[in-house]
C-alpha cells in the first residue's frame, strides 16, 4: 500500500500564493533557525559540489568512522528538532519548506544507520571520478587554483579512508554485486598511465587563466605537476592495486539489494528516497509490467507509420544496424544535438513563461568516463553527449536525449531553482530525483506537442525512452526483489527497447548497482501527467499550458507529494500561474 508524505496548501506568490516578505509567524523563524545552521553544516561537510555554485575547496570532506557517527548523531538531533516544529503555526511557505526539509533530513539519516559511505563507487559513480568534476569547472581567481592544488595534495588521505570504510563494507557483505564493476578500472588507469601534463587533473592550467599574472602563471603550473605526479598518480596507483586485488575479488557474487544487510528494508529506504513515494515493489513492478505492455502497442504503431514491413524484432535489428542512423564523427553527433538545442529555443516561450538566464554547453563526455558512461548527462550549465562508440549513438534517440539532458529537462530546470532567490538554499541547491527526473522524462514526451519529432523513426525513438523507463521499474525490482537474474533484465531490455547492446549493458549495471534509482523517472513523469491531467479536466478552456509548466518549474526540486499539492492549489486558483504577467 502507498503512503504519501502529507500533502499541503501553497503559496501563490513566491510559492503561488503569499510573499515570504510579509511578516512571518515565529514558528518559521524557529525552523528557518534549524534549517539555515543545518545548510551551513552540510556545505562544510560536503565542500565541494559539481555544479559550480560554491568556491573551489581547498580539501575533500572527511569519511572516517568517527566523522560518519557524528554525521548520523548531528542529523539526528536535527530530526527530533524538527518533531519540536509545529506544522499548524508555520505560513503556508514555511509548510512547504518543512515538507521538503524533513524529507531531505530523513534520507541523510537513513543513508547514514544504513552506511551508505561503504559502498562509494558503483558501476555509474565513483568517489575518484566525482574529484574530477572539479578540474571541469571554470575556475576565475588565483585562490581557485591554489585550493585545486591543495585539494589534489588531500587526496591520498581520502582515498586512505574510502579504502577504510570499503574494507568495512566487505566484512558484512555491504557491496555493489562483483559483476558490476569487473573492467571498471579504466578510470583510474587513464590517470595512472597519463602523463601529467595530459592529466585530466591539469585541465585547468590548459585553459587560459583570466586574473592570474603571467609569472604566477608558470609558478601554479608548475607546482600542479609536481602535485600530479609525486601526489595524485601515486594515490591512484596505490587504489588501482587495492581494486584490483582486494576489493573487486572481495565483493559479493549476488545481485539483489534484498541481499544485503537488512537488505528488504534497506530496498524499502531506497525507494522511499529515490521517489518520495513508499510503495511495494511488487505494486511498482506490476505497474512497470502495464506501461511497457502499452507503451509497446504504441511502438509498433509507429514502426508501421515508417513503412517497415517485417515485424518488431526485424525492426530492432534493421535500426540497429542501418547506417543511415549513425554519424561518422563525434563533431557531427555533438552538431546533430547543438541543432536540436536550438530549434528548441525557438519554441519554448510557447510552452514556458519563465525561462532561465543561464545558459549551457554542450560538451562530449570526458574519455576517462565515457566507455563506462551512459549516453548523455546534463546539468547546470552543461550537457554532456557521449560520443565514445558511435555506432551505439542512434540518431533517432537524439531528440528525446537532448530534450532530456539540455532544454527544456535538466540543463534547463535546475538554474530555474537555483533563480529563486526567496527560497531557502536546501532548496535551491539539492536534486530530488522523482522531480528531477520526472520533469526530464515528461520534457520528452512535450517535445511531441512541440513539433521536435520530425520523423516516424524520432517518434519511436520517443516512445522507446518512455518504454526504457517503464522497463526500469520492472527490471530494477525483478533484481533488487524477485531474484531476476543479470541476464533476464538484459533479456527484458533487449526484447522491449531499442538500446543498443553497449548501452542495454551499461543501464543493466547501473540499476544492479544503484538500487531503486531507476524507479524515479517514469514515477515521477507520472505524477505530473497525472497533474496535468487533473487541471486540464478542471480547468477546461481555462488551462494555460505555460501557467501550468511555471507552477511546477517554480518549486525548484520537491517530493511528488508536495508536486501534486501545487497543482491542487494551482487548479483551487482557476488555474493562475506564479507569473501572470508572462501568460
């Protein structure tokens, strides 16, 4: 049986409703008091993030033993702290802050007594690769460079203390299942056989460094060589031996995150933080087994509409072997994305009143990560397209992934929340997948009202996302809860999507290893269809697409619940969006 967090009325100005600035209830101070220390806590434990907004750390967090406890007691005592708030005497903004903060709090605890911090690298993320985003970000001042440098000096300590608290993992059986990361040490050998100078930890002394005198120039690259070379090569070759020989060889053989330690419940804890909904697997499962049957009926009709003759099977061969869907080079795959990139632009103002001022890039996705990565990844301020292995880069998929990962899905969404300046920083800086994810998926399915699929083969590259993300809620609880084995989900996925082989092996990996995660995209697609719906319905002739999209782009990232009770307030209000004046 489902149970949702409690759902709430919201604001309409700021949150669709009331001003944050107006005079506020002494209960919001007392929880903006919790929420604001809590948030500078985090950051310090957490230095550095991906997404460019905070400084260049001069150091990487600490991950010892002692450190997690105190981790778990902080978070904790935030918790009873918040049981201390009373809901009923907080504004209607304050509400929706605390919803979205409590749920936050409970995860980090949860990951905590289930330690988490003992499995730091699956088959899609690993601690040594996340250090390297960092040499990715634009860096602007001499002290950027400097805390780089500082940083990379840090690593052998923390790779010291993964390693420590990987050993713990081991002793209990707490492992991404050995099958998954088997070959998965290219990563590290890409910086282990580098030269320093063509070190993906040198990028940043590559580039031009605006603010910084000539002279100090030479002096900062040449000390970040020496820290390569006498620091983090040796760190690195000392963690590729630990892989190698210890960890790979120690992990264990089975696959079901029910396998683990109190692993049902931990499955539990997963799909609670992954969707912000607490449903059974086996419910989601079944759900998961519905969509595929129907969106399949879908995918067959539009493989009639390209005029292909044989049946679904012959189909998938015939598009995964035609050149025709193929390009040549990276440059023309990276060209075929920055075109529909902007085609895009000249249609979203029809659809979306509020467009974000920042801007994205689109970049391909780094060597060291890309065999292992999937095909596309966007964020603030930059897309990442692979274009390692081009015959498993279809262009009929394109539009959908681009749609996805750039404008109007991630590349898009999270400046919008990192824009509103009135909401609290855990709001504007944290990713909720369910929303996250969902927004990106639903963004896919928009392209077809926006006129982006041009032909019948990009409409069933379309529709086989939507399928891809249905399957993931039948094969991510087949393995984590029914005992599928790796094969039948390669099985399942082979029979049902148009992956390619490369990426089908790649997407079985990651969902093996990163339990539940899968589950968040097409539950949280779901949850705004089905709000849209409801309005459409409502509303009739009253429903503004552009005030509806505002409504759910303008919380920034929240539990599902939280989603829906906007739009039950959004549909309340005769369907008024956050910006009248931009409809």
């Amino acid at each position: 049986m489902r149970r949702l967090l409690p759902a709430l009325a919201l604001c309409a100005v700021a949150l669709g409703g009331c001003s944050r600035h107006a005079a506020a209830p002494a209960e919001d101070a007392r929880l903006a008091a919790i929420y604001e220390a809590e948030w500078k806590w985090r950051t310090e434990q957490q230095p550095d993030d991906e997404d460019g907004v905070r400084p260049i750390s001069d150091h990487l967090p600490r991950v010892d033993p002692a450190t997690q406890q105190m981790r778990l007691r902080y978070w904790e005592e935030v918790q009873e702290k918040l049981a201390g708030i009373h809901r009923d005497r907080l504004s209607p903004a304050a509400q929706v802050d605390y919803e979205v903060y409590a749920a936050q709090i409970a995860v980090l605890v949860a990951n905590q007594r289930f330690r988490d911090f003992e499995a730091p690298a699956n088959a899609d993320t690993t601690f040594w690769t996340d250090i390297g985003y960092t040499a990715r970000r634009a860096f602007r001042t001499v002290d950027d460079y400097r805390h780089w440098i500082a940083q990379m000096r840090d690593i052998p300590r923390y790779f010291h203390e993964q390693m420590q608290q990987m050993r713990a993992g081991m002793r209990r059986g707490f492992t991404p299942p050995r099958v998954t990361m088997q070959g998965r040490d290219g990563s590290l050998t890409a910086v282990t056989e580098a030269s320093p100078e063509a070190s993906l930890f040198y990028t940043p002394f590559t580039e031009p460094m605006p603010g910084v005198p000539r002279e100090r120039q030479a002096q900062l690259k040449a000390e970040a060589l020496a820290t390569i070379r006498e620091v983090v090569q040796p760190a690195y070759r000392e963690l590729l031996a630990f892989m190698r020989e210890e960890y790979v060889p120690g992990m264990r053989e089975s696959l079901a995150a029910q396998d683990l330690p109190d692993g049902k419940a931990y499955y539990r804890a997963k799909i609670i933080e992954y969707t912000t909904l607490d449903m059974d697997p086996g419910e989601i499962h079944r759900l998961g087994v519905q969509e595929v049957e129907r969106l399949h009926a879908q995918m067959v009709a539009a493989m009639k509409e390209t005029g292909f003759q044989g049946d679904f099977p012959a189909f998938l061969r015939f598009l995964r072997r035609d050149p025709q869907f193929y390009v040549k080079t990276p440059e023309e795959l990276l060209m075929h994305a920055a075109w529909i990139a902007k085609r895009l632009d000249g249609k979203i103002g029809q659809y979306i009143g509020y467009l974000p001022r920042a801007r994205f890039a689109i970049k391909p996705v780094p060597a060291d990560l890309a065999p292992f990565y999937t095909a596309g990844r966007g964020g603030n301020g930059v897309y990442l397209l692979n274009t390692y292995d081009l015959p498993s880069r279809p262009l009929y998929n394109l539009t959908a992934l681009t749609l996805h990962e750039s404008a109007p899905g991630h590349a898009f969404q999270m400046p919008i929340a990192m824009e509103h300046k009135d909401q609290p920083a855990f709001r504007q800086l944290t990713y909720i997948s369910a929303y996250g994810e969902g927004w990106a998926l639903y963004c896919e399915l928009l392209g077809q009202e926006m006129g982006m699929y041009e032909s019948a083969y990009d409409r069933f590259g379309m529709l086989g996302y939507q399928v891809w993300r249905a399957a993931r809620l039948v094969v991510d609880t087949g393995v984590h809860s029914q005992g599928w084995t790796r094969e039948r989900a390669l099985e399942y996925f082979r029979r049902y999507t148009a992956l390619p082989e490369r990426e089908i092996n790649t997407e079985i990996d990651r969902y093996i290893a990163w339990p539940a995660q899968a589950l968040s995209y097409y539950l949280g697609e779901r949850a705004i269809l089905q709000g849209r719906a409801r309005a459409q319905q409502a509303l009739g002739e009253r429903f503004n697409i552009r005030a509806f999209h505002d409504a759910v782009l303008q919380l920034g990232s929240v539990p599902l619940p939280v989603l829906q009770a906007r739009i039950d307030r959004f549909i309340d209000e005769g369907g008024r969006g956050p910006y009248p004046d931009m409809e």
